[in-house]
C-alpha cells in the first residue's frame, strides 16, 4: 500500500542588528528584539496558527488516519516560548492526538554537521532533549538544517542511536533511481533514508498560488492522481517543506489550507495512507544503499551547500566561526552559549550569497551580501574577544587537546552511569553528578586573561590533567 509521509519544518530567524566596527569591545548585545518579535508574532497569526489548527482538524476528521512529522529548532523554540505561546500550545494539541512525530535537528538550526561533530552532537542532542521534555518522546529520526547529508553526516548520527533520516531526493546523487523508496546509509546501513520528492514537495510550498503554472489551479484530486499514477512498486512518497509556506509562502487567501484540507480524502479514496517516519523505517526494508560523497541539501536548484558556503565571504565567516568552536565547547558562560546558537544559524551565510535563484530571497536589514558579510563580521569580532577573554588564544594546543579529551572521557563515563543507574531503577542524581564532574574538570582549564596588557606573550602554567 502506498503511504505519504508529510513533514513540516518549524525555524525562526533571528534578526542581527546594525553592528559598526566601533562598536566592538562596547555592545556585546547583537540582536534587533523589535524585528524579532514582529516577525515571530507575523509569521505565527498568518501561518503558524491557522496551519496547526488545520493539522489538527485533519486528524480528528479522519479519525487518526491522518499523521504527520515535525520538527523545531531550538532558537525557534525559543522565540515561540517567548513571544508567541499559543503556537506552543497548538504544538502540544497535536502532539495529544498521537498522530504527530516530532524529530531531531540541530539545536540553533546551523551549519555544525560541515564543521565540529562534536559541536553538531551537542546540538543535536540538545534538541532532542528539549523534545522528550515538552512531548514526551524521544526523536528516533533526524533531519539535519537545510536537509544537509553526505556518508559521514549518516555514520555520525547513526552512531548516536538515529535510526532514520531525512534528506533530499537529489536528481545528481539518484541519477535513474526513485526518490519513492527507502534506502539505507552506506557507512551504515542501520540508519534508513527518507528521500524527498522535490516536485511534489515544491508544488505546494513554491508554486501553488502562482497563476503563471502550467498546472494552475492545483486541486487536491489532480494532486493525490499525480501520486496514485505512480509505478505499483513505488511505495513512499516524502513531501517536505517549511510549514510557513502554508500562509507566507502561498497566502491563505489562494485557499491552501482548504486544499490541505482535502488531502486525506481524496487519497482515501485511492487507498493511499499517511504515515510518520518512524512507521515508515520500521515496516519498509531499505531498497538500497544511497551513496552521497559530498553534502546535499534541499536548497536551490543545486541541491547542494552553496547557498551557504559558495563564495568567498560565506567561507571567510564560517571558518572565523568556527575555529573557536572548541573554545566554546569548553565554556559555561550562558550568554556566550546563547550568541553561539545564535550567530551559528545557517541564515546569517545564506544572507551573504551572491547567487542568483529562482527563489527571492528576503535580506532582511541589509542592502547586498557584502552589507551581510560586514556587518556579520563585525558582530563575531566582538563575541570572539569575549571568548578569548575566558579561553586565550595563546593557550598551549597541547592543554587544550589534553582538557578536550578529559572532558570527551567523562562524557563517556558519565553514559556508562547512566546506563547503570537506570539498569538499577536508579535514576535519581545521575544529572547533579554530571553537571558537578564537568564544572570540575572546566575549573581546571586556564583562567581567564588579565584585561590588563593585550600584547603579552606568557603563557599560562600547564595544569596537570589526569
């Protein structure tokens, strides 16, 4: 029987402020509130709310046949929890229906995956602690920021326990294949991929109310007819997108709920289902092995990462980024781990692009890529003297290393105990151990710098690490 498997993307940007270079050293504050709780408050009565509510009205209409995937990232999360809480709410109705699967993503929707595993573990992880706390699962399936996936992004969130993915049904990885199967990492086949149709999926979110198309106006019939004429054989049809395109992307007045609406019965009637990831993983064998050398994404007719890191600018900024990402790792500072989340979005690199698409893109307060790009830099200039101010720059590579790998270790030792405890139905202050033996062990690490003379060269005495 042949099953769609719906999948809506919850992320907000955060807007930056206009950052002069004077400014560094003085303003440690990078963010526009009034922008960011105009667009969050924007976004969520024009699309947000109405899109829950319809969700949730399908599902009770259709008794429970009707199911779909989530997800959030964190720095979303956060601005809904802030500035519009009903959304939240809506979330947790749809999650009380039980047709709803929430998924993994990084924590500040970030380009983590190309740069620091242990970064993008961090995050991951975050995330997905943030959902079994709110709906009280924990993700077995991931998707990555822009749907970003090579061989090595599968082993690593394989490794962490994932069992499925989603990714893009990208026509230069598949060739002659079918995006409408179910295919398996090939470093490890233990992970299952979900592949998007990207035809499908872009009809609705890109091209619905464009009166221009060819196949303008889209009925629900014609569509769910376009999925039923598909080859017996193919069984999984992937329709993923940002759930702001139900309102933002395409108006509520080009009626794109009423024909979200219509969906479930007419695929009823051709006896097609609706299914989450994980049902899908879980009954469907893998076909094949997919085999992605090089990142793929779901942005841009490229389908690739150079919506991001395609010029020289956008690999300037991420490389600055990240080269302290190591430094910050190490950090307990809360308001320098909420500027990293921050600062890390894949939207700030995508505002740099000097490429040309088909779809427009929103620069928010800046006039060109350069624009996006100075004032960028600006901003991380300042947050990475705040972090040299706590971790030096001429810390020897060797300490640092030796610290990391203490840390790494009981991480490691910390799971086991946790493993042991909950064997033992004994739960109960393995946390107050964890944060207690991490704080110890970054006590150890070298204190911050004198603010005094910025040009001296001594290095601070190596510490003795077990």
């Amino acid at each position: 029987m042949r099953t769609i498997c719906l999948y809506f993307e919850i992320h907000q940007i955060i807007h930056l402020k206009r950052y002069r270079f004077f400014d560094i050293g003085t303003d440690h504050y990078y963010y526009d509130d009034y922008a960011n709780e105009t667009s969050i408050n924007e976004v969520a009565e024009r699309s947000y709310i109405p899109a829950l509510t319809t969700l949730i009205e399908m599902v009770k209409t259709s008794g429970g046949a009707f199911k779909v995937a989530l997800s959030i990232s964190g720095v979303a999360l956060e601005q809904l929890e802030s500035y519009a809480p009903a959304v939240v709410d809506l979330l947790h109705q749809l999650n009380d229906t039980g047709c709803c699967e929430f998924l993994a993503e990084p924590y500040s929707h970030g380009l983590a995956s190309l740069a620091n595993e242990d970064c993008f573990k961090e995050e991951v992880m975050r995330q997905s602690a943030k959902m079994k706390q709110m709906f009280g699962k924990a993700p077995k399936v991931i998707r990555n920021s822009g749907l970003i996936y090579n061989d090595e992004i599968g082993a690593m969130v394989a490794s962490w326990g994932f069992k499925g993915m989603l990714t893009e049904g990208a026509k230069h990885v598949l060739g002659w294949k079918s995006p409408h199967y179910v295919y398996h990492c090939s470093m490890n086949p233990g992970l299952k991929l979900l592949l998007r149709d990207f035809k499908l999926s872009d009809d609705i979110s890109l091209r619905f109310s464009n009166s221009e198309w060819n196949e303008y106006p889209l009925f629900a019939d014609k569509y769910i007819g376009w999925i039923n004429a598909l080859p017996q054989e193919e069984q999984v049809v992937n329709v993923f997108m940002e759930l702001s395109a139900l309102g933002m992307s395409q108006p509520l007045s080009s009626n794109i709920l009423e024909f979200l609406k219509a969906l479930p019965v007419c695929a009823k009637e051709k006896g097609i289902t609706f299914s989450t990831p994980t049902e899908i993983i879980t009954k469907l064998k893998s076909v094949s092995q997919l085999d992605v050398p090089y990142p793929m994404s779901w942005v841009d007719e490229e389908r690739d990462t150079s919506c991001w890191l395609g010029n020289v600018m956008q690999r300037e900024a991420f490389n600055k980024l990240y080269s302290i990402a190591e430094r910050v790792y190490l950090c307990n500072d809360r308001r320098i781990k909420q500027d990293w989340d921050y600062l890390q979005a894949s939207n700030n690199f995508r505002f740099m692009t000097t490429k040309v698409s088909g779809v427009g893109l929103n620069r928010g307060i800046y006039e060109s890529p350069y624009d996006a790009f100075t004032n960028y830099m600006n901003i991380l200039g300042d947050f990475i003297k705040r972090v040299d101010s706590l971790y030096p720059v001429d810390i020897d590579n060797e300490e640092l290393n030796a610290l990391l790998t203490t840390i790494k270790n009981q991480g490691a030792e910390i799971e086991e105990l946790e493993k042991a405890q909950i064997k033992q139905g004994k739960t109960k202050g393995v946390e107050k151990k964890k944060e207690t033996k991490v704080k110890a062990t970054a006590a150890k690490a070298v204190k911050p710098k004198a603010a005094a003379s910025k040009s001296t060269t001594k290095k601070p005495a190596k510490k003795k690490t077990e």
